[in-house]
C-alpha cells in the first residue's frame, strides 16, 4: 500500500555561517571540487541543514572528502568532525583525514557496522549529513538502510537535525530502478527516516536540475562528475550536469 506524505513547503535558499563559506571559499580545496560547486550548491545546503561552528556533525560515508574539505576546517577548534563509514572503508578514511590533519584538525571516526551496535555516544551529535548515500543503503538492502537510520537516530541529540542528499527518482517511475540506476524516490527516503523515528522538517530544491530525466544507460553514473560512457555523448551530459537531487531535512523529536 502507498503511504501519502504531506508535502512540506520548500525552503528560501539561505546563506552558510561565515565560517562556512570561509571553508568554501578555502584555495586549497582542489580546483576539481570547486569547480562542483556549482551543482552541489554546499552554501545554501549546510544552510539549509543549519550547519554552525560548535556542532558536532556526523558525516556518513565522505567517500573522497568532497564535503570533508568544507566541513572539518569550519569545526576546526570549535566543533567536532566525525566520519561515520563502514568498516571496509575505515583505513581509507583515515588515511584521507590524516593526510590533510593540518588543516582539517582534530577529526573523529565512528565506523558503521549492519551487524553490530553503533558505538558512536548515543544522543550526542548535532547533525548527521550524508550526501548522495542512501541510494547505496538501498542497494545493499532494506535491512542495512533501516540499521543505518536506526544509527543516524540514536546519535543525535533530541532536536538534533538528519540532512539527506540523494538522486531523486520520480515518484511515477519504476521502484526497481532504486536497486541499480542510483536514482531514490523521496517516498523511500522518508519512509526509512520516519520509521527510525525522524519527522520530516523541511525540504528544498536547491539541488535540483530539471535538466535530468532520470533515465540514462548507466543509470546517474551516466552523468558528470561518472562519465561512465566515456567519451560517447559526453558533451550532451557534460550540458546536462550533474543529477537531479534531493535535499530532506528531517529532526529528531524532542519529547
């Protein structure tokens, strides 16, 4: 059976902390990342998620440190970094972290196991954020998406804000293309975060691109910065840039 969620009025696109866009702003994120920014929009997102000096924020599975480049030196010394990834990618994130310490600072790591208890301080972290993950969750299966909300959950504070970014799957198109095109339908998000026992707080299109039509060969991985053709129609998904995406606020009750 369909669950129908109420529609939440999208948000007025909002400027970061100033140590924020100091961080954006930083010469020595690469040229490559920066030249991103265009389509991930990280001022009016961590806006958006209320991302402020002090927290302490949680980012799941950094991958490369795309966000890691913006958010840890805008913590630095006032706030606290965690990389929460899975246990796999535990050496690779350390090793990212240590390599630029100087100028990411004190910097943590919680590794994310489907099989084990979080052992991240319950009720402790200001923000979780994962950009364009949950459609791997999804991929992985249902239980590991749900034992990672769970973990999200219980590591915030009540109050405490869970922000999602992830390729938005039109919610008239065919479900099964969540376990192989990358795209995720927003019903799928919510769903996942509401059974945790987030509410949904807000949602907002400033990742969105009605240039994509969610349906190409290999799936998001077809677009910039995959290119998983090669070099076959590569200015046509060079013009259309990067996915379309959501972006979900969702806050852990209080009471």
């Amino acid at each position: 059976m369909m669950v129908a969620f109420a529609p939440v009025a999208a948000a007025t696109a909002a400027k970061a902390d100033p140590a924020i866009e100091k961080a954006i702003a930083d010469p020595r994120r690469s040229e490559a990342n920066r030249a991103r920014d265009q389509y991930r929009h990280p001022s009016e997102t961590l806006a958006f998620f209320e991302v402020k000096p002090g927290q302490t924020v949680i980012e799941y599975s950094p991958g490369g440190g795309w966000y890691t480049e913006i958010l840890a030196p805008a913590l630095n010394g006032k706030g606290r970094y965690v990389a929460m990834t899975g246990v796999r990618g535990v050496a690779n994130t350390q090793a990212m972290l240590d390599k630029n310490k100087a100028w990411f600072g004190a910097t943590a790591i919680s590794a994310f196991d489907p099989a084990a208890p979080s052992t991240f301080p319950a009720g402790t972290a200001d923000r979780v954020l994962t950009f364009r993950n949950v459609h791997n969750l999804i991929m992985a299966g249902d239980a590991v998406a749900a034992k990672a909300f769970a973990d999200f959950y219980a590591a915030l504070k009540p109050g405490g804000i869970l922000g999602v970014v992830d390729h938005r799957l039109p919610e008239d198109m065919d479900s099964a293309k969540e376990k192989k095109s990358g795209y995720i339908k927003r019903s799928t998000i919510i769903r996942l975060a509401t059974a945790a026992g987030f509410k949904l707080a807000g949602e907002s299109e400033v990742n969105a691109n009605p240039k994509d039509t969610h349906d190409w060969p290999e799936g998001v991985w077809t677009l910039p910065p995959t290119y998983r053709l090669g070099d076959t129609d590569r200015a046509k998904y060079q013009a259309i840039g990067e996915s379309d995406r959501l972006t979900l606020k969702f806050v852990k009750p209080k009471g």
